[in-house]
C-alpha cells in the first residue's frame, strides 16, 4: 500500500511570531515552521497502517518554498519513506484555488492507494484544498475522519467521519482522498535513530514545468483574492481579578453576566 | 441576474441550519444597497422545508432536488448541482457557512468553478470593487480584510458572526430540476452512529462551559455540564482534556479543535495556552476561574477568579439555580 500525505509547513502558532510582510503575504522569515498539526495526525495513521500492513511507503507531498526541506526531514524522521516538493518562485502568493490544482497536478505524476491531509491549516484555516484536490483529481472524497481503515484485498477504504451529531460511515473504492482529523490519534515523537535516518531520504524536487503548471495560472499573477489591509485586534478590557471567596465569587460573576444581558 | 447567492445547508433532521440563517442575515446586508439581489440556494433529497426557512431571510430561494444526498456524502454532490447552477445565472458572491460541510463544499465548489474563496469571514461589507471580508488570523493575533480579485468568489461565514434576524416579508421559493450527470464519484454512508456523548454542539452555542486539565478527570466534567445545563450551554474542552479521554473530541477548541464565537466562554481551570487561545479568544465575555493567578488566560479573559474550580463552580451553580428558581 502507498500512502501520499500533503504535509504543509506552517509558522510555528506556539512561536507567537506570525506576522504578515509588507506586501500583505506570510513573512516566513519570522517564525520557524512546524509540520502542521493536523497533518501529523494523518501522517501517524499513515505510519501505523503501512507498519500494520507490513509493506508499503508513505509519501509525503508538500507545496513549499524552497526551505521546506528543513521542515519536511521532520516528518520523514517521524517514519515516512520519501518526500516530494513542488517549488517554484511563481507560485510565491498562490492562493487556495492554485494550491489545490498545483497538488492536483502533482498527485497526477505519483502512483497511490490513498492520499491524506489534515482538515484545515492552522496558518490559513480555510479548510478548502483537499476537497478542491479530491474534486480536480475526480476522486472519491471522504472528509472529517476519525477512523480510517483501509481493506487491502477489497481495495476500499471506510472511514468514519465526524459529523454535527455523530458519525457517517463512508465507504469508498481505492484510491482515494480522505481529510483527517485529531481524532486519529497523537502523532509520535521522531526517535533519535529516525531523526538520523531522516537525513539520508529522498526528498525530490518538482517544478511548475514538471507538473504542466503554467506560472501564470498560480502565485501573485494567477490569485482570486488579495489581502487589502490589516490591522491589530481592538485590545479587550482590563481584566477583573476577583479573589474573593467562592460564594462571593458566584455573585460576582452572576452580577457581570446580568450586566451583558448573558443571563 | 447576478447578485449575492447564499447557500442554505440542511440539517440531517431537514431543517435549515442555525449557521444559514447568519450568512443569509450577512447576505442581505451586503446588498442593503438595494443594487444587488439576495438568493438563497438550498441543494439535497428533501430540500422544502429547509428552503421554506430559508426563504423567511431572503426574497428568493431555488430548491433543487437531489436524491443522491440522501445516503451519500453531501458536499462533493451539493458543490456540483452549485456549480451547474452558478455557471447558467452567474451570481457575483456565494455565502457558505463556515463549518465542516461548508468547508467540503466551498473546496470543492471553488476548484469546480475556479472562484476563489475568502475563508472564515466575521464580517463582510460590500464596496464598489466588491465585497470585503474581515478575518481573524494568527489565532486572533492579527485582524485582516481580504477581497476578490475579479469582485466574484465564494466567501465561508464562521459562525456566530451576526445574528440571525428573519426579512420583514417572506419570499418565494422557486423549483429547480437537476441538470446534467454528476462527474465526480459519489461516496455512500453504508451506516450513521450516534456521538458518543449526548453533549451539545459546541458549534454555534451562545453559551460555552469549557474544562482543561485542571477539571483533574471525567468526574469533574459532571460539574462543568451542570454549568452548561444551568446556563443553557453547551460544554468545551481543551486538547489535554480531550486527549486524557475525559471527554469527546467533537467539544475540544483549539488550534486543531474547533474555533467558537461565544457570548459567554467560561473557563474552568483552563490556563490559556497559545494552542486553545486560537479556538475561544473572540468569545464576546470570557470568564476564568483559576488557581494561578499568572496563568496566560488572566491577560485576556474579562473577569478572573482565582480560586478552586471546584468549589466556586459549585457556588456558582448553586446561585444559578437560586436565580432561575
């Protein structure tokens, strides 16, 4: 079985130095980039059914700048076989439609049982490339996941998706492409022989021509929408600091909810 | 006729959901103007009564009939009726709720279409060169407005961000019929499950009672659900809580949970770490309690408590109950 995982690396949310450059885009330089969380999810459940299955190799594919790499030894170091990196200086500024016609794109060149990616970024939380990729590569989309369970001699793939009151059981032919959430489980921690092991795995490099991209259809040039302006939050109020016993407490905080028309 | 189109998502029990009736609300106050017309779009097996709530918000509706739904998953076959449609009468703006289904609808409905998408809107104005979307990002660090290039895209509304208030007059309903085969492959539900917790959603609660490690283990949310019960909320959880297995992942908010919008966060011996901060911080009132009065969450809550949780959420409870009885 062959797993392809879209990793993405995200400024680190805990490093607080998110920030946007003067042109309105992500300033990179100013935090390190993480794995996105969600991704490790997926990528654990990878690990754990190429391990169960005995054979197999997971693939991570990663639309990035050029210093992925660094980011990416992350998680092969965590158990994946192999990376593949599309990069290009047109496709500075791609928006979510280019992000997912570019990965689109690049699935074509790669052969696959199954394709994961986290539900949503925690840069860009729009949570609309894999169901834009799963649309454009015409494959059979399940979403939400809190299982996955492949079932290699039917060559299906079910999965339980989390829903506003419960669970659907999806059931699809391989391959397909499933988004994926916590609910898969935590992600390992890279030991130290993975993290050697890392070092000397292939990462290979696409560019916009190897994929049949045309530059001008992504980046900057080829974007749907633009950030027009920006602006720190309004600060919230002084905080109350109420150290009162717990009765008095109760009171206060029922007198400040009355005040808000809360309660 | 162009104009703005907002797409109306149906509730497995077939009503409107309450996340439709905010971006229909936002719909028609991008088009106050009066230049624009409002449509709402409601796709799936039994789409009337959900397109008859819709219509109490906006003056046309089109209800399109589509069996498939009905046992298959929705948004990949909804995104494709859309697109149909959107193709033969061009509106400049598709509103889409910002939740899971609409997340999986706006992707693909985006990459069918090509229309770019401003994602997790709070706030959206109309201006000549189109709409502008407000957005909250870097988990609240930082407030941005974004536009569509062409003046034309999708834009997903996070819950929570207006309140839903019905038109003064009721508008029409118009049938549409399905047009043409569905290309992409279609997913089937072989079986649903019920949550694994009768909790309510945290979604588009008004009010959320939220416990972290602090609540020290299963037991503890007994009280934290008191809480929510009295103050007619639904209950969170951090990502520690979630992951000690003291409650459901379907209530955890955070950085890989859920985003809430609140008008009451109540945070019982959560210490605000960046991580859960991302998910709660808009709330409109945030109250703390906490033993550490150092804890991250004294800096942007409204009002801290400092003491046990345990025992000021009792006092708590027991003034509640004295109010409503």
């Amino acid at each position: 079985m062959r797993i392809v995982v879209l990793t993405k690396p995200v400024p680190d949310p805990a490093s607080g130095g998110e920030r946007l450059g003067p042109d309105g885009r992500l300033d990179r330089a100013n935090s390190p980039a993480v794995v996105n969380g969600n991704d490790e999810y997926v990528l654990e459940k990878a690990l754990k059914l190429i391990e169960a299955a005995g054979e197999g190799e997971v693939i991570l594919l990663t639309m990035a700048p050029a210093t992925a790499p660094e980011t990416m030894r992350k998680a092969l170091a965590m158990g994946a076989t192999r990376g593949v990196l599309v990069s290009d200086p047109a496709l500075a500024g791609s928006d979510t439609v280019a992000t997912a016609r570019v990965l689109a794109a690049a699935l074509s060149t790669l052969s696959f049982d199954l394709v994961f990616a986290g539900v949503d970024t925690s840069d860009g939380t729009a949570g609309v490339v894999a169901p834009g990729v799963a649309a454009l590569a015409g494959l059979p989309f399940l979403s939400y996941a809190a299982t996955i369970e492949p079932d290699a001699a039917a060559q299906t793939v079910r999965v339980r998706r989390i829903t506003a009151d419960g669970f659907e059981v999806l059931e699809a032919p391989m391959p397909a492409i499933i988004s994926g959430t916590q609910a898969l489980g935590e992600p390992r921690y890279p030991s130290l022989k993975g993290i050697m092991a890392a070092r000397s795995k292939e990462i290979t490099t696409l560019s916009l021509a190897d994929i049949g991209i045309e530059p001008s259809a992504v980046g900057v040039d080829g974007a749907t929408t633009k950030v027009t302006d920006w602006r720190a939050p309004a600060p919230r109020g002084a905080t109350e600091v109420v150290r009162e016993a717990p009765d008095e407490a109760a009171k206060r905080i029922v007198t400040l909810l009355a005040e808000r028309r809360i309660i | 006729m162009a104009g703005i189109w907002v797409h109306g998502e149906i509730a497995r029990d077939g009503s409107l959901t309450k996340l439709s009736t905010e971006a229909a609300t936002l719909a028609r106050s991008i088009a106050a103007d009066g230049a624009r017309e409002v449509t709402g779009v409601v796709i799936g097996a039994e789409p009337a009564a959900a397109a008859e709530a819709l219509a109490e918000f906006v003056p046309r509706v089109l209800a399109l009939t589509e069996p498939m739904t009905a046992d298959h998953a929705a948004g990949m076959i909804v995104a494709q009726r859309l697109a149909t449609l959107v193709a033969e009468r061009q509106p400049d703006v598709i509103l889409i709720g910002a939740g899971p289904e609409g997340r999986d609808l706006a992707g693909a409905l985006s990459a069918l279409t090509g229309l770019g998408v401003l994602a997790n809107a709070t706030a959206v104005r109309a201006t000549s060169d189109g709409p502008v979307a407000t957005h909250s990002v870097f988990g609240g660090k930082l407030i941005t407005e974004s536009a569509l290039v062409s003046g034309n895209g999708i834009i997903t509304v996070r819950p929570n961000s207006v309140t839903a208030e019905p038109a003064g007059t009721a508008g029409s309903v118009e049938v549409v019929a399905a047009a043409g085969d569905l290309a992409q492959p279609a997913v089937p539900i072989v079986e649903r499950l019920p949550a694994e917790s009768k909790a309510a959603s945290i979604d588009d609660a008004r009010i959320i009672v939220a416990g972290g490690r602090g609540v020290g283990g299963p037991e503890g949310f007994g009280l934290i659900s008191d809480l929510a019960a009295a103050l007619g909320g639904a209950v969170g959880a951090t990502r520690a809580a979630v992951d000690s297995g003291w409650i459901p992942y379907s209530q955890q908010i955070g950085q890989t949970g859920k985003i809430v919008k609140p008008q009451l966060y109540l945070a019982m011996g959560i210490s605000g770490a960046i991580q859960h901060k991302v998910g709660m911080q808009t709330a409109s009132t945030i109250v703390a309690v906490n033993r550490d009065p150092d804890a991250p969450i004294a800096d942007f809550a409204d009002m801290i408590v400092i003491g046990d949780l345990v025992e000021v959420g009792q006092a708590l409870l027991a003034e509640l109950r004295a109010r409503s009885g």
